[in-house]
C-alpha cells in the first residue's frame, strides 16, 4: 500500500499534478498497490486531484479526521470532538483573539466548513476566506454553541502566536488533542490544526489498510510536513520529499528527490516490484 501527501508531495510548487507523477501512480496501480491519499485538506479541495488519477483511492482528509470515498462521496470514518472539549477550545481560542474555523462532514449540503463571520479584521483569515469562497457557513454563535458534528478545526495567524495557542490547547485539555503547526503554500497564515486525541493520517491510513488487510510493514508512506509525521514514524518504508522539513527528514528511512522533481515518481519505482 502506498500511502500519498498531497500538498508538496502529490503536486509540485506550483500546485499541479504532472503527467510523470500521475503515470507512476497508475503503474503502481496497475501492479497491485493499493493507493491512499492522506491529506491536510478538506475533502472537496482533494477531489480535484484525486478525479484525474482515474483511481478509486480513498481519500484521508483533515489530516485524518475524515475518510471519504471519491466515486460515492460515502463516508468511511469520520472522528468526533466531544462536546465539551469543543467549547473549551472555542472558548480559549476567542480569549485569545481568534476565530476558530470548524469542519463537519458537510459535503453533500454544499459547504466544507462553519465560521464565526466571513467578515473577520484578521488579514490571513481573510485571505483562506477568499480563496475558498462559497465554502463556508456563517454562525455567529459558533463560540458559545458550534454546531454538531465537528470533527475538527484551525486557527489562523503568524507562527508564534499559533504556536503559543498550540502549547495552551495542550495544556488546557493535555491528552485530549492533536494539534500541530504548519503552513499550507497556498496561504500567507499559518494554522493551528486541531483534531481529537488518536486523530492523524496515520490513524486514518490504518483504518484503510484494515479494509485492505495490510499490515504496516507492508505500507510506504510519503509526506513533507509536520502532520506527515505519525504516518512516516509507524509505516515500513517513511519516505521524506527532497523539500520536506527537517522534522519529517530526520524520521524518514529514505529521501526522495523534491516535487518539482516529481519525487514521488521516483518513490513508485523503488517500490515497484521487479524494479
């Protein structure tokens, strides 16, 4: 089983699944492995990447906290925050002054996510607003009374202060979260991803494997960020882009070349088998 990162593994810098990357994954296919993509994205911004692999790969979204088939859109899993751990972390975040976006398995009524207002002061919100217009839901009760069902969520702002938010959302709810830092290229902000405790790619690759009855040895895992982490640490061959973090290089067994070098192309042919 080959287990697939999106941003800054599946696509290049320039956001773009190219035609070399796209053969090798049908050519791993076609020899018997089994594809997942897991991704730091909501589900819909992964199905225009997923459609063109003509493959039916199971898409671990939200950075675990949601499986979704691509050809039915049918849920396979989906993670729960509890109720009080939710307004806790509301509650925190908007003392500190931000807004929290949270995710629901809402695909099938039209949206990815609810917010506060869409009318935010803060710049970098603004931006992820923008650029996912028509994707969200406005309630302005959102602090005081979320909405059921949500699986998981972020913040937005610079570095620090998303890291900061991390270390007081571990220590207000310590064992409760997983919560990590990271900047998605598509954004100027950084987020503060927030899911439940046991909610990562990693735990979400498991449940498909479990479908598929393969163990872990038997799965190559492929990322470049910090939420690649759980996935590379557990799976039989952790595989870090030539353009990953150092975190992730550090835990990696081997170092493909970057994804502007469709990196991940290179990665099927070391696993290929006969190759």
């Amino acid at each position: 089983m080959l287990a697939v990162d999106i941003d800054g593994t599946l696509v290049n810098s320039r956001d773009e699944l190219t035609d070399g990357v796209r053969s090798a994954l049908r050519e791993a296919a076609d020899a018997g492995i089994r594809i997942v993509l897991a991704t730091g994205r909501r589900y819909s911004r992964a199905l225009p990447l997923v459609e063109p692999l003509g493959l039916d790969a199971p898409v671990v979204s939200a950075s675990g906290s949601l499986i979704k088939c691509p050809l039915s859109h049918r849920t396979l899993h989906v993670a729960s925050l509890a109720r009080e751990d939710l307004l806790a972390i509301m509650r925190l975040t908007a003392a500190r002054g931000f807004d929290v976006v949270l995710y629901a398995d809402t695909y099938d009524a039209g949206f990815d996510y609810y917010c506060r207002t869409l009318d935010t002061p803060s710049r970098v919100l603004a931006q992820y607003y923008a650029l996912n217009e028509g994707c969200g839901r406005e309630r302005p009760s959102i602090v005081d009374d979320p909405p059921e069902g949500v699986f998981a969520g972020f913040a937005m702002g610079s570095r620090d202060e998303m890291l900061d938010l991390h270390e007081a959302l571990q220590a207000a709810l310590p064992g409760q979260l997983y919560t990590h830092v990271l900047r998605s290229p598509r954004y100027e902000g950084y987020m503060c991803e927030i899911a439940p405790a046991g909610a990562t790619k990693w735990s979400g690759i498991r449940f498909v494997a479990d479908m598929w009855n393969v163990a872990d040895h038997e799965i190559c895992a492929v990322g470049d960020d910090v939420n690649d982490l759980p996935m590379l640490e557990a799976c039989g061959l952790g595989v870090a882009m030539g353009n990953a973090v150092g975190e992730l290089k550090a835990a990696a067994h081997r170092i493909a070349p970057t994804n502007d070098e469709d990196g991940l192309a290179e990665v099927v042919r070391w696993i290929l088998p006969g190759r």
